[in-house]
C-alpha cells in the first residue's frame, strides 16, 4: 500500500525525505509541504509513516481488498516488530491484517543516540 501525504497535517519537516530508502519522497518547493513523487515505486517499508511526527503520511489501501469509501490506518509497533492495518469498510465492518515490519527485515533500525553531559 503506497503512502500519500495529508497536506492539512504537514508542516513541512523533511523527517518524511531524510528517512525514505527509496529516495521517493520530496517537499514542495512552493507548498513546503511533503509528497510521494511515485506511488508504485514505494517499497512499503513505512519509515515515512513513522518518521512523521504530524501523522501527515498514510497508507492507501489496494483496490483489491480496500474498495472505494474505505479508511486504512496504519500501526507500526516498533517493540513488536510489526506493522498492522486496520481496513473500515463503508458499511462498518473492521478487517485488521498484521505483518512483520519490512524495515527491520531490509535492516533498517530505529538507532537511539544517547549524549552524556559531562
């Protein structure tokens, strides 16, 4: 499921670019805002979604199993090592699908950078 941006959300912080390992999102020079400049060329690693300390990135579901008038919502469990979706159907019904997290298996790890002040 490839990431689009709420423009509403973004403040422009560029953690979105820093992050992506596909080099696929960008600011808008003129909206100072972030957006996926191809969306089938994401690797669905959803650094991006966690990086984003607005919630601006989101997933968008497949029309395969996420038809029109959907919400996805994307949980990444950084502890567990998994990222879940929750699917809401236009009707009400709720489908969760849960996975091991791509960016721990392509190596990619949050690092905590600790200073000592001395």
């Amino acid at each position: 499921m490839p990431t689009f941006v709420y423009m509403t959300r973004c403040d422009g912080c560029g953690h979105c670019v820093d992050i992506c390992p596909s080099d696929i999102m960008h600011i808008d020079k003129t909206t100072r805002r972030a957006y996926n400049i191809e969306p089938n060329m994401c690797w669905e690693c959803y650094s991006c979604v966690k990086a984003c300390p607005q919630n601006a990135i989101d997933a968008r579901g497949y029309a395969d199993f996420a038809p029109l008038g959907h919400s996805v919502r994307t949980l990444r469990e950084e502890e567990k090592g998994t990222i879940s979706w929750k699917i809401k159907f236009r009707d009400g019904r709720e489908k969760n699908f849960c996975l091991a997290d791509p960016a721990h298996q392509m190596g990619f790890y949050t690092v905590t950078v600790r200073t000592s002040s001395t």
